[in-house]
C-alpha cells in the first residue's frame, strides 16, 4: 500500500471543533442594545453601592435629630404630682384608658398654687392626684418624646430612603429604555421607508 493511500500518512484523525463568537459579538445585538446593557449595570452597582450608604445616612441623621429632641424637651420639662380639682362624669361605654381633659392644680417651686388643664385617664375623679409635666415656666407639656421613639424615626427614616432610592433605579432604568425604544422606533421607520417600497413592488409584478 502506498503512503498516498495510507490512513496514517496525514497524520491523527483530530475531531472538528466548532468556533463560537466571543462573548458580546452577536451580529443581531445592536449598539442601542449595548448601551442598554451598559446603563442597566451601572445603575444596579450605583444601586448596590449606595442603597445602603444613603439609607444609614439618612436613619442616623434623623435619630441624631429626634434624640436632640428628647435631650432637650426631658431638660426643660419635669414631673410633679398635681390634684384633680374638676373632673366629668365618665360617659357609659368608655373604657378607663380613654383620655379626659380636666382642671387640675399643684404648688409651684415658689409655693404658689398653679392650675391648669391635663388630660387623664377617666378613672380620675375630683380630688384624686395625678403625675403631671409641665415646663419650666409651669405650663403643662406632654410627655417628652421617648429615645424609642427616636430609634423608630430612623429606622422609618432610613426604610424610607433605601425605598426611594430603589424607586429612582426602576425609574431610571425605565427612562433609559424608553428613549431607547423611541430611537429604534425611528430607525426601524426609516429603514422601513426604505425597504417597503421594494416589497410593493414585488407584488404588483
């Protein structure tokens, strides 16, 4: 047998490997589909990236204002023990945990007799006592705010911020793709403009 008819001459039969495109090198993938990709990714990792610095921000900011607050109003306000000097009669039905405003009166710090009005729960009658705030110039406040309520105004705060900024990703994205699709459209009109006369014509033959 003759090298020429060898099956060996040519050395290893070696299997046929198919050749892919490299990624991204799609023919039907157009420039506005690129761009796309592109801005759909940088908004995501603006997303990841700043979702949870601004929402900390913004919950730390708000705490730290609302515990201001609660520093100042529980320094300017106190509690005293005052007396119940008029009080209604509870209506039939209302639970004793309702509110009622009535008169009240205590001895200020310089031992005068002050008066006022509270609101206390309905179980209060004429001569009983109660646990008043008041100012530093003897009017009656509210409760001061409480530092759990300053925890909760950040928390709200900062779930607030994280939401807003999510909110500007999907609309920023959504922008993006609609201008997009507004420059397709008008290049597809276009082309079509172009091509759709050849196609008449075709059928008019």
């Amino acid at each position: 047998m003759s090298a020429q008819h060898s099956p060996h001459a040519s050395g290893p039969h070696r299997p046929h490997r198919e050749s892919h495109p490299p990624k991204g090198a799609n023919p039907l993938r157009r420039t506005s589909d690129r761009v796309e990709a592109w801005c759909s990714e940088l908004l995501l990792v603006v997303v990841v990236l700043g979702l949870p610095v601004a929402s900390v921000r913004a919950g730390l900011s708000a705490y730290e204002s609302e515990m201001r607050t609660v520093q100042a109003q529980s320094a300017q306000r106190h509690q005293i023990t005052a007396r119940v000097t008029s009080a209604p009669e509870a209506a039939p039905g209302n639970a004793a945990d309702e509110k009622q405003t009535v008169q009240v009166s205590w001895i200020g710090k310089d031992s005068r007799q002050q008066t006022g009005t509270a609101r206390v729960s309905l179980d209060k009658t004429a001569g009983s006592t109660v646990r008043i705030w008041v100012d530093r110039g003897g009017t009656v406040q509210d409760p001061p705010m409480s530092a759990s309520h300053a925890t909760a105004a950040g928390w709200v705060t900062g779930g607030l911020t994280a939401a807003g900024v999510y909110a500007g990703f999907v609309a920023g994205r959504t922008r993006v793709r609609l201008a997009l699709n507004r420059r397709r459209y008008a290049r597809w009109d276009a082309e079509w403009e172009l091509v759709e006369p050849l196609w008449s014509a075709r059928f008019r033959r």
